[in-house]
C-alpha cells in the first residue's frame, strides 16, 4: 500500500533516518517503537505527507485514505458532536451525490450507446465503493463509534466547543474511525482514554479491516492490536514479526549479540594496533603495516544500542501508620447545583494498593482530592488515621514546581541519603540526561513537569501516595522505574489510571466510580476485568429500563424539565466558555506559527546558515513552549467545564 524508498530525514543537523526503506501492507498491524527523539512522530508525518523527506520516494497505492490521529493539539469548533462526527463521511456523501447525477445522465434522452455504457460503468464503480464503505448504515456506525469511544446520546447534540482537551481526543479518533480508512497511523491513541472506552478499541480494531501503525506507551493496547513491531534504531528502520513482547525477547538477545560482536572487534583492533606499532620501522613489514592501516581506517565500529540499564530505586522506609489510613463517611460534593458524591463512604487500610477506574468526568480525581484533603467536602466526615502522611501527584503538582529552580535544584535535599550521582540516575530514568538536569523549571514543557514531579514524589517520605494518571508522560523505561517502586512500596497507594499494564502488578483492589457511586472490587485488575461483562449486561438494562421511564412521561413535563437543565447550564458555563474560547484564538495563532516554523527547520537549506538554524529553533521551542502551556490552561478549563456538563447527562 505504501513503500517508502531510500528515506533520508534530518532535524537541526542530526539525521533521523538516513536511506531507510519500508513497505506496509494492506494487513499490517505494526507497532512503531524506538527511543525518545528517534523520529517516530517524523515517520508518521511522511507516511501521512505532512513533512517532506529530505532524499527519497514515496509511492502509494491509487486511491489509498490514510487518517492520522496526533498526540495532541487537536480542537473541534462550531459543530455539535454529531454534526462534526459526521463530517468524516464525506467519501460517503460525496459518492452518494455523484449516484444521483449519474442517474440524472442516464434518463437524459440524448445520451448516446457509447456514452451510456460509460455512465452504467460509473455508476457501478460507485455503488461498489458506496457497499465497500457500508454507507446504508453510516448514521448508525457513527452514534455507535461515539457511544463506543465513551459520548452518551446526550452529547451528540452538544457543540464541540464545550468539550476538554481528553475528549477533544476522542471526536478526532471517533472521526478516523467512522471514515473507514485504508490505513490508520495513531499517535498514542490511549492517552485520553479510560478502561471502558479503552477495552472498545481494543475490540474494534481487531476486527478492523485495514493497515495499522501505532505507537504507543500502553503495553496492554499494543500487545493486543499489533502482530508486527517496526524498530527504529540508528537511523534505520528494521521489522520484527511479533507484538511488542515478543519483540523484547528478540531486542534483548539481538543486544547482547551486538556487544559480543563489538567486543571482539575491539580485540581485534587492539592487536591491529599493537602490530602497527611494533613494525612500523621495520622495512620488511612495511607492505603488511600499510596494509593494517588502511584496514583499521576502513573500519566502521559496529553501533552498539543505547544503554537502557534501569536503577533500582526504593521510595524511603516511610514512618508506620496505624491500621486505617483515611476513612470518608458519608460525603457529600457538590459544586454550585452539581452532585458529584451524596453520601459516600470510603476507607483505606494500612497496605491497600487501590485503582480507582471509570468514566472520564465521574469524579475519579475529585475523590482522590478529597482524599488527599485538597478538595472540600459540603458534608460528612473526612478521618486522617493516627501517623497518616499523605503526598499527592496530579497536573497541579507539576504547576507549583518553583520555576526559578533548575530540575536538579529541584530534588535536591528532598532525600538526604541520596547521592548527586544517585539523583542524577533517578532523573535520567525520568529522560533528564546531561546538561538536561541545569534546565530552569520555568522553561521546562508540560510534560517534563510532571516527569520531574513524580521524581520528587519517589524521594518523598509518605505512607500514603495519591498518584493521577503518573503514566501520561513517561515512556517504557520510566514507567518501568516508576512501576517497580510502587511494587516495592510499603505503604498505601491510590492509582487514577487506564493504564492496565502498569496497574497489573501493583494493585489489590480496584474501586469503580460511575455515576456518582463507587463500587469495590477486592482483586487485581484482571479480575475487575472480567467483571466488565456483567457489568455492561447490567448497564444495557438500566439504560433500557431508563428510557422506557421516559417514555411515560409527558411532553410537557419533558420540555420543562429541559429548559430548567438549560438555564442552569447557561449560569454555570457562561464565563468558561468566554475564557476558553479566547484561549483558543491564542492556541489558533501559535499553531500557525509552529507549523511555519517547522516547514523551515525541515527545509535542508536552513542548515547553511547556522547562526540563522539555531535562531529559528530557539523560536520553534519558544513557540511550542508556549502552545503546550496556553493547550494545558485550555484543557483546565475544558476539564472543569466537562464535569459541569456531565452533570447534565
């Protein structure tokens, strides 16, 4: 479908690829992986056509549609949900007209034999096409791919504007998924996504008819999509048939190969070396000495893998609690009109490792705060156990990082036992490497902020940690540092993550909030899951019983009861939606701006003037900088208006 050939791409005056070749098949389902900075966004974008390589040929199949989902950055505006949704039928509509002048052609009484049998032909072509793209239940596959990715029917006739920077995320997937593409390349597609929407990818894209590129974070999700793991490392790319497990056995073998190989070539130049000195004034050995010398100049030292040595790192011995941790008795949270919890009761024992799972917008983070005593309750009890210290991880942890620290300032002195050289360690399994560590936290991005955040919250001694989603910016290897100390950890955690891979090994008990409720299961993640089932059976019903109810009211009350609904939205969204529609003007501008810079830093011409190459990347950081820091207050206020709107059903 797509054969890339002799690829070369370079960025600041570092090759990324350099000649690579790569065909993907109509069946494909790859995982794409490589090292932070390796160019697997970059790949994307060539395969997608949005960034010109520097040397080399793309070929691609006639009439091939290819969707790309981002990592980020992607705004819906002046549609409703379904509407917008909707748009990504446009092959369908565009068929669907073409049908009906087609048809228009044929009952004109002046077209000739000739001309007639041509039309019949088209006319056939596309009413294969429109049967290939399913178009007879287009409307259908669109509310169910919504429904799927987590919107209720209430949602649909929501304008787009008034979703968060999560669910922003989802109408793009949703909108990829209904246009039925040939080829789907998505960019950390689970970011956004909680365990129910999660599991109903899973499901449709194994059943998917079409070519898959993905890279991703999420073990779980790309061990159960993907067949094929595509490397990307040193500048080449080489492909590996098995999902990305498999691939682990095969990396880890093909390392240990490469290090022996290097090895020897290393005694060999040694000894190369010592017989060039020995004889080098020696007439009678000067043939076999000139001979070495070009051998030794002509060597290319095999390239050894980047070194992944993980640190083994323990959060310190924290002080003994008593036997509860934290106990909520009938808790109510409310903001303005909006429930979120009405009499709950909670509690936490010594040694509890608790996920917190369900819709995004039921109020997983609310509880966490609640319990981390960051968010007040309007009733109830809130009982701290004897000896219980409490360290908290969310997006406003990273927010209230001193920004005139550098990030090794930044830990320093948390842990007094620990060593530079140990803090340094730490960092680097959290991707701050060499000079990376002097960086000033203020110019630090979204992301690394919240890397450096739960940093510190390893060095940190508590008893009871309260971690938001940890995983969002951490690639393998962080994850796998930042997992295995939570294995180790003797205290009590609570985990608001979908990340199941990560959850896996370290929780106990897993606790389901949906609709204002909470639902306890005592067991590991895999047996919430397979709960799920039965848990679904029973929403179907609920929801069916649900709208039989609402059929006997009448009209009238149903009219009324939805203006009331609508005024009280009105009320509490109208400042939020001000301020979140000139944040998006600002995010407008700076995209712009990104991309025009970008389009000239991937210009090869650029590099001919440094001094000029190294003003526009200044700009381009400064630029994506800023856009990262205006998405983030953009999604603040997506999320607080997301919550008020779910309210509302």
């Amino acid at each position: 479908m797509i054969d890339l050939s002799n690829i070369s791409l370079q960025f600041v005056g570092k090759y990324l690829f350099k000649d690579v070749n790569l065909r993907i098949n109509s069946a494909d389902r790859i995982s794409l992986v490589g090292s932070n900075g390796s160019g697997k966004t970059s790949l994307l974008k060539i395969l997608i056509g949005k960034l010109e390589p520097e040397t080399g040929k793309i070929q691609k199949q006639k009439r091939i549609t290819i969707g790309f989902l981002p990592q980020d950055n992607v705004v819906h505006l002046g549609k409703t949900l379904l509407e917008e949704a909707s748009t990504a039928l446009a092959d369908i509509n565009y068929l669907q007209n073409k049908s009906h002048e087609i048809l228009n052609l044929l009952s004109l009484t002046e077209v000739n034999n000739e001309e007639h049998e041509d039309l019949v032909h088209q006319l056939g072509d596309v009413q294969l096409r429109l049967e290939e793209l399913d178009s007879y239940s287009a409307t259908s596959r669109v509310e169910k791919i919504l429904t799927g990715l987590g919107f209720s029917e209430n949602d649909f006739n929501r304008l787009t504007n008034e979703f968060s920077g999560g669910w922003q995320m989802r109408i793009a997937l949703a909108k990829l998924l209904i246009a039925q593409n040939d080829i789907l390349l998505l960019d950390e597609p689970t970011n956004h996504l909680d365990i129910d929407s999660l599991e109903w990818l899973i499901s449709y894209l194994n059943k998917y008819n079409g070519a898959l590129v993905i890279v991703s974070h999420d073990r779980h999700f790309i061990n159960r999509v993907t067949k094929k793991t595509l490397e990307i490392f040193h500048n080449k790319l080489s492909f590996f048939n098995g999902n990305y497990d498999a691939y682990l056995k095969f990396k880890e073998e093909r390392d240990e190969l490469l290090v022996h190989h290097r090895l020897l070539q290393e005694k060999k130049i040694k000894e190369t070396r010592k017989f060039i000195e020995r004889f080098r004034y020696k007439a009678t050995k000067a043939k076999q000495v000139q001979s070495r010398i070009k051998q030794l100049e002509n060597t290319e030292l095999i390239e050894l893998p980047e070194s992944e040595k993980e640190i083994t790192l323990n959060f310190p011995v924290p002080p003994s609690s008593g036997k509860v941790n934290i106990e909520l008795i009938s808790v109510y949270k409310s903001y303005g009109d909006l429930s979120v919890f009405s009499g709950i009761d909670f509690k936490i024992d010594r040694g509890d490792k608790i996920a917190f799972v369900g819709p995004n917008g039921a109020g997983k983070s609310t509880l966490a705060n609640i319990i981390s005593g960051k968010v007040e309750i309007n009733s109830g009890d809130r009982i701290v156990g004897h000896n219980t210290l409490i360290t908290d991880y969310s997006q406003d942890t990273a927010d209230n990082l001193n920004p005139d620290l550098d990030v090794l300032e930044s830990v320093y002195g948390i842990a007094k036992e620990k060593t530079l050289g140990q803090l340094r360690s730490l960092l680097g399994s959290f991707l701050f490497t060499g000079d990376d560590v002097f960086k000033k936290v203020g110019v630090l991005s979204g992301g690394e902020k919240s890397r450096l955040a739960l940093a510190k919250i390893l060095l940190t001694k508590s008893n009871l940690i309260l971690l938001d989603e940890p995983t969002n910016h951490l690639d393998f290897s962080s994850k796998s540092v930042l997992q295995k100390a939570l294995i180790n950890f003797p205290g009590s955690l609570v985990l608001v993550s979908h990340d199941i891979d990560f959850l896996l090994p370290i929780v106990n008990i897993v606790t389901e909030i949906r609709k204002g409720k909470i639902q306890t299961y005592l067991g590991g993640i895999e047996y919430y899951l397979s709960k799920r089932e039965e848990l679904f059976v029973s929403e179907q019903s609920e929801t069916e019983i649900s709208r039989l109810n609402n059929k006997t009211k009448s009209r009238k009350e149903i009219k009324k009861i939805e203006a009331e609904e609508r005024q009280k939205r009105f009320l509490l969204t109208k400042d939020l939606k001000k301020n979140i529609s000139e944040l998006e003007l600002i995010i407008s501008d700076l995209e712009s701006k990104e991309k025009e810079l970008e389009s000239q830093l991937a210009d090869s011409t650029t590099y001919s003037d440094p001094g000029k190459a190294r003003e526009l990347n200044e700009k381009f950081i400064k630029v994506k900088d800023d856009l990262a820091e205006t998405m983030k207050k953009w999604e603040t206020l997506s999320e607080h208006l997301a919550e008020i709107e779910q309210q509302f059903g």
